[in-house]
C-alpha cells in the first residue's frame, strides 16, 4: 500500500517537471511605442553583470517590446530627475522614430515619470508607477526628523550618501549626473511629495487611498506594489526592510513605501506578496517563490498596454 502510493505521487511529480512551461503568444509584448524604465533612489541601469531591472527588460523584449533603461541621478530631488529623465524621453524618440513613450518608474522613479508626463505630456503615452513614492514615504519623514537640515547628524548622513550615490553613478557609467541626498530625501517625504503634487497632479488619487483619474492630457496612469517586507530567507536585503516597514506603523507598505502612497491612476494591486526590491525582481531574483514573480507581472502589464492601443 506504502509503495503503491510512493510510486504515484511519483508519477504525479513527474507530470507536473514534465509540463511545458509557460507559453505566450508572440508579439504578447509588444506595445505600440516603446518602454522606458526608470530606476529609484540609489538606482542604476547596471553595474557590471547585475541589473537594476534584473532579467526584466530582456523579458519584455522576448515577445516584441522595445525596452530602453535609463540612468538619472541616483538621489537628486524629483524635479531634476525628471529633467534628465527628459533628455532621455528625446533621445529615445529621436533614435526609434516613436511619437511617444511608455514609462515605468520604480520607488522615486515614479514621481520622476510624472514630472516627465506633467511638462510633455505629448511625449508620453502612459505612467506605470511601481511602488511609487506618491504620497510620500514614513522613512524619508523619519530620516528628516532625526537629522534635521543644519545639524551635524545630517551633514554627515549627506555626505555619506551623496558619495554612495556617485560611486553609484561611476560604476553604472554615468559619473557626471548630480548628485544631492538631501534633495533626494525633502522629494521623498510627506511634505515635499505634497509640494509636487501641487504642481503635478496628473493622475494623483484625491482621497488618502483612491484611485486617480485614469487618462489625464492623453496620458494613462497606471500603479501597482507591494505589501510584504519580508518575502525570501535567503534575501540578505529583507531584515532591513522589515525593520524600516516598522515606520508605518502597521498600515500595509513593501518596507520603503505605504500601499496607499504607491496609489496612481489605475491601481492595478497594491497587495502583492513582494517587498520593495522583489518589485524590480531583486536581490538577483530572490524573491516571494509563493507570489507571482514579478518578470510576469511586467509581461502582463506590457501586454495591457499592447491591448489598449499603447
């Protein structure tokens, strides 16, 4: 009886490893103007064989996505992110022949997608915010009440950061991009992200956990994230984020942002079981192996956006 039963959950192991893996149709990525990913506070393109996006870009571009990441300031205020952002947009549409693009910005480089959107609108088809920094972070709030602008504590926070952020830029090649931590910090807090919405309100919910508006000057808005800090044992990443996930004080947020902040345009979800990094598909894919992995959830949005003529 033992071996009969060994024997056919056996058989069943063996059907399941022997099962095609997922198939997609081709073109499934291919959307009518290209995408542009934009990274997020201490981000980069990549650094040397590891990707910020890590194993994104090359799956969009699987089935007919033209993709094209970019590299802005590591910590700089959202306003001059964006304007580099923008001379990127250009460049891309200058090279591709394409009328407009399609951004995805992770962390801050979802308000540096809206800046883009909300100054030329005519470049640019839809906002993808992914675990966007809306509404500002409870981190970037702390880290600004512990050390204050003018104190010494903050000085040496600045100066600690800012050359993280251009040894950052050096090694992703880029070493001539400004670089301002405590710029990066006032853009990514309550107050300074309430500042910037002031001024780019496009798609931005009006209540504390709304949707926006879905389509504002012809640009779709679009954000999902998630709610877990802690997803993989293995991620050496996922103690810190859930000891800063303590800053919100129990309300849902992926270790660095709140689920109601990440909110813009459509919400696509602002519950899925990934923290801050899985979001990217980081640390060199250790992520939630009981959530869908994140390099589907991007396929599946770029076919969204396929389907709705973007």
């Amino acid at each position: 009886m033992k071996k009969t039963l060994i024997t056919k959950l056996m058989a069943i192991l063996f059907a399941i490893c022997a099962l095609p893996a997922q198939t997609w149709a081709a073109g499934y990525t291919e959307t009518k103007y290209p995408i542009v990913l934009v990274h997020g506070l201490f981000g980069f393109d990549n650094i040397g064989p590891v990707d910020y996006w890590y194993g994104i870009p090359s799956a969009l571009r699987s089935d007919g996505a033209r993709v094209y990441v970019t590299q802005v300031a590591a910590a700089n205020s959202t306003e001059v992110r964006g304007e580099q952002l923008l001379t990127q947009v250009k460049q891309i549409l200058a090279v591709t022949g394409a009328s407009k693009v399609n951004l995805i910005g992770h962390s801050h480089g979802g308000p540096t997608t809206r800046y883009v959107a909300s100054v030329r609108p005519d470049l640019v088809a839809s906002v993808t915010s992914v675990g966007g920094v809306n509404r500002g972070s409870a981190v970037a709030d702390i880290i600004l009440g512990i050390a204050p602008p003018g104190s010494v504590t903050n000085s040496v926070l600045v100066s600690v950061t800012n050359g993280l952020a251009k040894v950052i830029s050096f090694l992703s090649g880029q070493p001539n991009l400004s670089q301002d931590a405590l710029a990066a910090a006032n853009s990514l807090s309550t107050a300074g992200s309430l500042k910037f919405n002031s001024k780019h309100p496009e798609g931005v919910p009006t209540t504390a956990c709304g949707e926006g508006a879905y389509n504002v000057n012809n640009v779709a808005y679009y954000s999902w994230s998630g709610a877990k800090p802690y997803t993989n044992v293995l991620d050496v990443v996922d103690p810190a984020l859930s000891l800063t996930s303590l800053a919100f004080g129990g309300s849902k947020n992926d270790g660095l942002v709140s689920s109601c902040s990440s909110h813009l345009g459509k919400v696509i979800r602002d519950d899925y079981a990934m923290n801050h990094l899985d979001e990217v598909n980081q640390t060199i894919g250790l992520v939630n192996i009981f959530e869908t992995n994140p390099v589907t959830i991007y396929r599946q949005h770029a076919n969204r956006l396929k389907n709705s003529g973007l």
